[in-house]
C-alpha cells in the first residue's frame, strides 16, 4: 500500500524526547518483521516501488537525511 500506488505514508513521527528511546527500539523491531518481496512472490508486506523515479527520491530523502545527521537504524538501501 505504501511501495508508491498511494499517498498515505507517514513520512515524520514527532515522540516526547521521554519516549524516544523506546518508540526508536520499537519501530526498528517492527520494521526488521516486515517481510519484503518482489511482486512475482507470494507472502509479504512491502513490495517493490511502482517507479523508479519514486525510489530515486526516497534513496535522495535519505542521503539527505544522514548527511543531515540522521542515523539509519535498519535498511537504508533499495532492494535489487
């Protein structure tokens, strides 16, 4: 639902600096759950970008976002 085909992503979480730690912890676990496919497989929750021009922008959001001081948690690169 959320690889490109709509507009309802979340794209900020803003978390009191007394929950932080534990919403990071918790996110990290969740998202290492998710299972991601191609479209030919079968079983899973994240699939591929509908364009590659969508995956280009998440993948500059997120140099932009480390360059910035961002440290990625889990993931950080396109599935080939």
């Amino acid at each position: 639902m959320n690889a490109g085909q709509t507009c309802l992503s979340v794209e900020r979480c803003y978390v009191h600096r007394s929950l932080y730690d534990n919403f990071v912890t918790r996110c990290v676990e969740k998202t290492q759950q998710l299972r991601v496919r191609g479209k030919e497989d079968g079983e899973y929750e994240v699939g591929p970008m509908i364009h590659e021009q969508q995956t280009n922008i998440v993948e500059k959001q997120v140099h932009e976002a480390v360059s910035a001081g961002a440290k990625i948690e889990c993931g950080g690169r396109a599935h080939g």
